[in-house]
C-alpha cells in the first residue's frame, strides 16, 4: 500500500465544494472549427475571451511531504480553462505557469557503465469527468465512482497527438482485478486504471548502446493512435514560463465508457496539474458544472 499525504483533506469541508454548489464553467458555440495545436490564435480571434481563471489547490505528492519543495517554490496556483463546441467537437483551452519545460518521460541515462531508466515523468495536465451518480473532489475518499479521465502529457501526447483516454474506478473494496491502493481518510481506497482499447501511437524504447549521450529519450512515436483510446486529440506548447493545452472529442463516442455530452447535457469535471520540474508536484481545482449552450 502507498502512503499518501492527504493535502485535499482541507478540501473535503471547504464551502462550494458540495455537487449543488459547483460553479458553472462557461461554453460557447464557435461558428468555426478550432485547429487543436497549442496555439490559441484561433480562441483570440473568435473573440472567446481569456477563460475562467480557476484556483489550483495542493493535493498530494507521490512520494509524500518529506519530497515536497519549499512553499517558496511552489508555482503560481491557477489554470486559466476556455471551453466550447462546434458541431459535433467539444474544446479546451488551458494554460498555467511552470518555470521549468520537462518534456522527457523516464529517459535512459548514463549510470556509469551502463544506461538505466530514470524515474522522473514529463509535465502532465489531467482532465476527469464524472461518470454515473457518484463523485469525489479527492481521489482517496473512501467512496465508491468513475471517472472518465483525458491524460495529457509534455512527452508523450506531443509526440501521438492525443491525450490518453482512460477510465478510473474508486472504491474501499478491492476489484477483481490488478489495482492500486492507498491510504485513504477512512482505511484503504483501490484505484483501478483501464486504458480504453487502442493504441496511444507511441512505444518505450530499449536501452542505447554505450555512448549515445549522458541522457537519451525512452519513448518514440509509433505509427498512428488508435481506437477509443485516441478519441481525445491533443496537443501542448511551452513557451515563456507557461504552457498552453488543447484538447478536442466528440461529443459522443462509440465507447460506452467515455462521458457523453451534448448540448443541453450537463456535466461535472475537475483538473489536475502535475509540475514533473517540482517532483511531481500536483495541484487540482475545484469541480466544475459543464453545460453546453442548445444548438
């Protein structure tokens, strides 16, 4: 079991944070497409506005508060977040500010007389839906839900072009398959991971030969995405201190797992950034309500 320093605690009895209470992230219908390549000229010029700015609150680090860097360190807490639809595509547009560009996910490096697997993960923003009746700001509260989580990662979703498409199940009972535990508030909670079916359209590679540099890339692109799990484009850029995100999906998909929106439909979601520069440092907002505006 993995130990986890419980920071969204002081979440659970916050004001607002009750599902009756979510504040509403606003959608607009666009009369154009959006080109989903991490620049924003588009939003700029279909007059979107600069989104809602959301605060980013300190949840947990995976290795616990003794890995955590001082407060002093810490990054700016906010995601700025534009959504909308055209047609049959729903957007996002998300931006925040990270000091450090880490793009390289668990690179080979020199250890002297051999290359090995470094550990350290590139910059990832999670965006994850409710799925069924049931719902929890933190990941480890002791109650049973589903999510329907869109992954996007510095390295790995720059190189296929999409997010990864998962689903996550919670629960204070294990699953009949292959899950993660944790320490939760109120005993033990079990996370089950399931990829949706497909092909992320990259692959680790194995180790370099002897003199290929002191840090060398572990994944490479590997033909095109595939399947549900290639549902969600995406794509991210870093310049200046900040990164700018955007994400694009149809608003249904033929995975019976994926969330479903339509306009008029409404729909809860929450975020997640995680600051690999900053030991994997994650920061989560609040829930939001999605409703898209009637055709």
């Amino acid at each position: 079991m993995r130990r986890i320093w419980l920071g969204c605690l002081m979440l659970w009895s916050a004001a607002g944070w009750a599902e009756n209470h979510y504040a509403e992230l606003p959608v607009v219908r666009l009369s154009a497409p959006v080109v989903v390549d991490g620049d924003f000229a588009d939003w700029d010029a279909h007059g979107v506005g600069k989104g809602e700015r959301l605060a980013l609150t300190d949840s947990e680090w995976e290795s616990g508060p003794a890995s955590a860097p001082d407060e002093d360190d810490a990054p700016s807490r906010e995601l700025r977040v534009r959504t909308a639809y055209h047609e049959n595509i729903f957007y996002m547009a998300m931006e925040w500010p990270d000091a450090t560009m880490n793009a390289l996910y668990k690179p080979w490096k020199w250890a002297g007389d051999s290359y090995r697997r470094n550990r350290e993960v590139d910059d990832m923003l999670v965006v994850r839906w409710k799925l069924g009746d049931s719902f929890h700001a933190c990941m480890l509260a002791s109650i049973a839900y589903r999510t329907d989580v869109w992954r996007w990662s510095a390295g790995r979703s720059n190189l296929s072009g999409v997010a990864d498409d998962m689903r996550q199940e919670f629960s204070d009972q294990p699953f009949d398959k292959p899950a993660r535990e944790y320490e939760g508030n109120k005993g033990t909670v079990y996370l089950l991971n399931e990829p949706d079916v497909g092909s992320p359209g990259w692959q680790s590679l194995p180790g370099p030969k002897p003199g290929s540099g002191p840090v060398v890339a572990s994944i490479a692109k590997a033909g095109d995405p595939s399947g549900s799990r290639a549902d969600v484009a995406a794509k991210g850029r870093w310049k200046d201190g900040v990164w700018r995100v955007e994400m694009s999906r149809r608003l249904r998909t033929d995975d019976p797992e994926d969330v479903v929106l339509e306009p008029g439909g409404e729909r809860v979601v929450q975020f997640a950034v995680f600051y690999a520069g900053y030991r994997l440092r994650k920061f989560i907002t609040a829930p939001m309500r999605v409703r898209l505006p009637n055709g």
